[in-house]
C-alpha cells in the first residue's frame, strides 16, 4: 500500500510540475530572447541623435563602442563602407536605406536591428546592432536547471509525506492483519492499538470488542461443561454405592472398575474444562484453525516441543479396556498394530478420546455380538487409525460429521476424532469396510523428531489377535 500510495503521488505531482514547468520554460526563453532584441533597438536608437549632429567616422566610432563593448553597433553611411563588421544581409541593409523602416528580425547567427536616419540632403543612414545566438539565450539553462531542481524536491518531497501518511495506514492495516492471524490461532490476549485514520481506528475498536466478547463467551461454555460434568457425579456416589452393595458377586469387582475408570474420565473432563483457554492442539481446533491453512497452527507447528505421544500405545490401551465390555456383549475384536513408530503431535489423552469415542459408538450403534477390529497403519507421511464393525454402517456419513445432526446421536464421537486429526493436519473418511460396516479412518500427520536426550516409548510389538466373547 505505501508503494502504491507514493507512485500515485508521484505520478499526480509529476503530471503537476510538467504542466507548470513546460510553459515556463519556454516563456523564460521567451523573455531572454525579447529582452535581447529591445537592448540591441535601444542602442540602435541611442546612436540615431548622434547621426544627426555629425558624420564624422571617429566620432561615430567612438560613441558606437561607448554604447556596445562588443563592437555589434556598426554604421552603414550613405556613398561609404560600413563602420565596423556588418552582419546585415544586403537585401534587409537596402531595404532599411531605401525604404526608411526599422527592421528588427531573426537571421541565422542571430537577431538583426536596423535603423534607418535621415540625414541632411535627404541623405539615409542605417544603424546595425546583431544580437547573437548566445546573448539570445544567455541564462537560459541556469533557469532550466534551477526549476528542474525545484520541480525534482517538489515530487521528492510529494513522494516522501505520501510515504509517511501511507506508513500510518500500512502499520495499523498489518497489526490488525497479525492480531486476526494471532486470535486464530488461539491466543484469545491478543489485542490491538488502535492507530491510523478513523476508519481503521475504529476497525481496532471493533476487534478488540469481538475479542473481549469470544473470550467471555468461551469462558462460559467451559464453565458450563465443567458445571455439568460435575452434576454426574451425583449419580457416580449412587453407583458406587450399589457396587458396594454388590460386594461379593463375580460383577462387583468390573462394576467397580468400570465406575473407576467413568470417574477418572469424569474428572478430566472437569479439569479441561477449567484450563486456560485454547491449550494445545486440540484446544486449536475447538477454535477452528485450519494447519493446513496455516502453518503456524496444528501439524508441525507443535514442532518438538509440543505434546507427543505413540499412538499405537495408547490405542492397545484403550483397545485393551474395551474388550472387557466386548466379552460381555460375545463381540469379537481384532488388533492390529503396526511395530514402526507412530510419534504424533496429540497428547496421550487427546489420542483416547478418539479411540474411546470411535469404539464407544461401535457398542452405542450396533447390536451386542457384532464384530469390530481397531488397526493402527504407519505410511510415509503419516499415522492412520482404523476402526471398522459388522454393522449397518453409516448410510449418511457427511451428515454424520456434522456436530450434533444425527438422530438419536450428539455426534460429538466422530468430531472429536475429526478435530484431532485436523489439528495435526489430518484428515478423516468414512467408508464401509471387510466386515460390512463402518470403516472409519482417522489420519494423523507425523511428529517431527523428538529433540534430543528426549525418547519416545516404542510400542511392543503386536500380531492381529482376536479377542472372542465367552
């Protein structure tokens, strides 16, 4: 903008000098040139009294070169030579005698003044001044040279105020630019100063209200998640209180565990809720950043220093969990996790929550006794987590992306595992798979290596291994 602002200011104050510059320079020529021709016609005419007194060469000598040094001033009298070097073409020199008319006009030298004075016995003689070329034009390009130079500090100075009024706008134009990059990316602080012209001030204004109205907004919403999250525990004291009722029984002991681990979740969820706003990947894509979009968000920006984890050890984790409940319910469950490593830039528990929430609508979506495998895929570039069943399937599956649309379903399952795959700069599909279900296939971008004297768990080791229901 402030290049554009300054050719704009150059280019109008340019076309400005150059309409005042042109007809001043020739008017100046103009005058020079006049103001030559009207000195010669002045000597010319200072000699003529002198003709009329006497003829006498010496003396018309010596008044000629008192009134012209440059011996130009030359005395044409009648029936003898001229009195000095003339210049007058012989036509214009007879035409002045005969005639008796005062020529003043151009010729190739110079310029030619010719006046005519009668003389006793109707006798005529012709006064010559030449003027020429160079005190015609004596000046002329000190005056050229002085109002380029005044006309080159005008459009110098134009350029620079338009460049410093320009800075102003650029500057206020770029800090709002960096602070809308900034509160994309999750810094909920940011703010601008408002600067610049009262257009862009009050755009500043504006932001920093948006900015101070999201993050009052947000701060509500996780209150009110961790409000009612923490209203579940109410019938949590219930249930561990049957469990302690059914002490003894072969159940008790996986009631009590079951509720344990729902207790454990319950508290994270909690303590998530109540965290600093926007806190890691995830926390980028509850805020809607795009990785891919921008590189400073998600993927590689975690860069070494963010939060990593191996995936494959936390889904034979999680996995492990839910067969518990899949030999309840006689389904079967196939594992198969690949033995590379599979560093992503998610935390350990961001990775279970897509696990638990992918296996969770398995059992949520399909009738008990319906088979399910949960596959962990190292490719070049990336990490795919794969869980299919032998179910229905998905017959609608963008409606199914959508948060909250399907019937009888938050749908909250499938976007966690699509935040957290776009917040590494991921991807997520859903398609049927072998078992003639859902296949549901959540890609993770690599981690960049781990930084050193810092190691990653390498996951053991796992062959396919079904788990059968009793």
């Amino acid at each position: 903008m402030r290049r554009s602002l300054a050719g704009v200011a150059l280019a109008v104050t340019s076309m400005v000098a150059l309409s005042f510059l042109i007809p001043l320079a020739a008017l100046v020529m103009s005058l020079v040139k006049e103001q030559g021709v009207n000195a010669a016609e002045q000597r010319a005419a200072a000699l003529a009294p002198v003709l009329t007194l006497t003829t006498d060469p010496d003396a018309l000598r010596e008044s000629a070169a008192s009134l012209d040094a440059a011996d130009h001033l030359v005395v044409h009298l009648p029936r003898s030579g001229p009195l000095g070097t003339s210049k007058a073409p012989p036509a214009l020199l007879k035409r002045a005698q005969q005639g008796r008319e005062s020529i003043s006009q151009e010729i190739p030298d110079g310029w030619i003044c010719l006046q005519p004075v009668v003389l006793p016995g109707e006798q005529v003689a012709v006064i010559e001044n030449f003027v020429p070329e160079a005190e015609l034009t004596r000046g002329v390009k000190e005056s050229w040279a002085v109002m380029v130079f005044l006309a080159v500090g005008l459009v110098g100075g134009s350029v620079v105020v338009a460049d410093r009024l320009g800075a102003k706008v650029v500057q206020s134009s770029k800090q709002l630019a960096q602070a809308s990059h900034a509160l994309g990316r999750g810094d909920l602080d940011t703010r601008v100063d408002p600067m610049g012209p009262r257009e862009l001030r009050d755009a500043g204004i504006a932001f920093n209200a948006m900015a101070h109205r999201m993050t009052e907004l947000l701060a509500v919403e996780r209150e009110l998640v961790a409000d009612l999250s923490h209203r579940l525990r109410t019938p949590l004291t219930a249930l561990h209180l049957a469990s302690e009722r059914m002490a003894g029984t072969p159940e008790s002991a996986r009631v009590e565990a079951a509720v344990g681990e729902l207790e454990t979740e319950l508290q994270a969820i909690i303590a998530a809720a109540r965290t600093p706003l926007a806190v890691g990947p995830m926390g980028q894509g509850l805020l809607g950043t795009d990785p891919a979009a921008d590189p400073d968000a998600g993927g590689s920006a975690a860069g070494s220093s963010g939060p990593r984890c191996e995936a494959s050890d936390v889904v034979r984790r999680r996995t492990a969990f839910w067969t518990v409940l899949a030999e309840q319910q006689n389904r079967s469950c196939a594992l198969d996790l690949t033995s590379e490593p599979t560093a992503v830039s998610l935390s350990d528990d961001d990775i279970a929550a897509v696990v638990d929430a992918l296996i969770g609508n398995v059992f949520r979506h399909t009738a008990p006794g319906t088979p399910f495998g949960v596959q962990v895929v190292r490719t070049a570039q990336a990490v795919e987590l794969v869980v299919e069943d032998g179910g229905p399937g998905i017959p609608e599956p963008d409606r199914a992306l959508s948060r909250g649309s399907s019937t009888g379903s938050t749908g909250l399952g499938l976007d966690i595992a699509q935040r957290a795959a776009t917040a590494t700069g991921g991807s997520m599909r859903i398609a049927r798979g072998p078992l003639g279900g859902a296949r549901i296939t959540v890609t993770f971008a690599l981690a960049p290596s781990a930084p050193s004297g810092r190691r990653l768990r390498r996951p053991r080791t796992s062959r396919r291994r079904p788990v059968r229901g009793r």
